[in-house]
C-alpha cells in the first residue's frame, strides 16, 4: 500500500481528534478499568486539548493516506514539547496508531521510515518513544526496528498508574 503523508492544521482538528480517540480506544480500552479509562479518554481527547496540542510550535501531526483516505496519524515532539528527554538532538515519537482495518500490513514499517526520515531532514541524532509495558506487541515490533529500551517512566490511565519503556533509535545507524 503506497502512502503519502501529510502535516495536520487546524482544518483538520475535527478529524484528528475523532482518529485519535478512536484508535487509543480500540488499542486499550479492553485492558484497563472502565472509569479509569472513559476520564482518560474525557480528558485527553477533549477537543481543547488536541487544539493546544496542535498549535504547539514544538509538536506536529501528520496524518497517513492511502489513495486519500486517511489510515492512521503520528505525532512528533521536539526541544520542552518532548515529555521526558528534551534534548536538541532528540525527537520523540508520542502517538503513532493504524486504524484497526489496515493494521498488519506492514504500514507501521512505512510510518517508521518516514518518520526516521523527517528526524533526518532536522538534524536529529535519537528518535525515542515510550510504549507500555504490557503491550508486548508493539514492544517485539519497535525491537524488530532497531528501537532499544533505555528507561521506563510512569504513565496515568485515570488513577491507574502504569509504567512506559522508553525505547530508543540512533539515527546515526541510517
């Protein structure tokens, strides 16, 4: 499937969110607490909140197309919008999600290419992420990447206090 990529504005807010809420509830919603996870969701999906988010002029968002239609979305931080290592060299990859229809086709391979790409092109020397600890599949995948554990770091789903690897590429390898 041949992708094509592009920068989100605030045209697209509307949509960024629906995708964004969508894909986080269909990657987690089975394995946390009810009420826990419908206040995360309240809250970090809130259409004032990804309006602030995108407005940042340290993150961006890149929506994935595929014969236009959008597949899935990422988002990147660099210098203080980083939320643990905010390094000048370093750029991290918050949210990267496929919608559940087009997962398992080798498009997070793509988004990842891309992604080591646009670090690249801003003269970044680290890509890094945090992905929780219980999903083992997205773990073997960045693995499989050359993504490398480094630290991990709490994470709130509600009340729910879970822990993040931090995951690590050089883009010195390239």
């Amino acid at each position: 499937m041949e992708l094509t990529y592009t920068k989100c504005s605030l045209t697209d807010l509307q949509q960024l969110r629906q995708i964004s809420e969508q894909t986080f509830v269909t990657a987690f919603e089975k394995d946390n607490n009810p009420n826990d996870f419908k206040n995360y969701i309240e809250n970090a999906f809130a259409l004032e909140r990804i309006k602030e988010e995108l407005l940042n002029p340290n993150s961006d968002f890149f929506f994935a197309l595929s014969n236009n239609e959008i597949v899935g979305y990422f988002k990147l931080n660099v210098g203080i919008a980083q939320t643990d290592i905010k390094q000048d060299n370093s750029i991290e990859l918050e949210r990267i999600y496929i919608l559940a229809k087009y997962q398992n086709s080798g498009l997070g391979e793509q988004f990842l290419m891309y992604i080591k790409s646009i670090a690249l092109k801003r003269n970044k020397k680290m890509l890094w992420l945090g992905v929780w600890e219980e999903n083992k599949r997205a773990i073997k995948f960045y693995e499989r990447q050359g993504f490398k554990k480094f630290d991990t770091h709490p994470y709130f789903i509600g009340l729910d206090e879970q822990t993040d690897w931090l995951m690590r590429f050089d883009l010195g390898t390239l």
